[in-house]
C-alpha cells in the first residue's frame, strides 16, 4: 500500500514539474531604470522590479568591500522601500 502511494506521488510530482516547466516568469520582462543606494560602505546600484514583488531584487554594482548577500540585502531593503512609500 505505501508503495502505490509513493508512486502516486511521485507521478504528481512529476507531472507538476512538467505543467509549471511551461510557466516560467521572466524577470527581465519587469526590470526597472537601476536605482543607487548609499550605503556606509559606498554605492549599491540596484536592479529591482515591480513594486509588488521585491523577491527578484537583486545588487548589479557594489564596493569591493561587500559582500554580494550584503549588496542583495540592500537591494531588497530598497524595494520594500519604494513598496511602502
């Protein structure tokens, strides 16, 4: 019995990649003008998205001193900034 339930599953699963494979999102399609942020280790340019979603936001210039994470962060920060105002 735990084995057809495990088939089934995996027959789900399986098919759900198949159906979201031709779904996919392309964030370029909602990229926005690049924004510069100061930041106390210098200028973070930023591209972000839509103002709904701030998941994609991301760093594409940083310090060397930072850390990509670190410039992402700010990044996201921004977004949810721009998103709230």
């Amino acid at each position: 019995m735990k084995l057809i339930s495990n088939v089934r599953i995996g027959m789900g699963g399986a098919a759900l990649a198949v159906v979201l494979s031709g779904c996919s999102i392309d964030p370029q399609k909602y990229e926005t003008t690049p924004v510069k942020v100061n930041s106390s280790k210098g200028v973070v340019t930023c591209q972000l998205y839509t103002k709904e979603r701030v998941l994609w936001d991301r760093s594409i210039g940083r310090p060397n001193s930072m850390s990509v994470q670190e410039a992402d962060n700010i990044c996201r920060a921004e977004g949810e900034r721009q998103k709230n105002a």
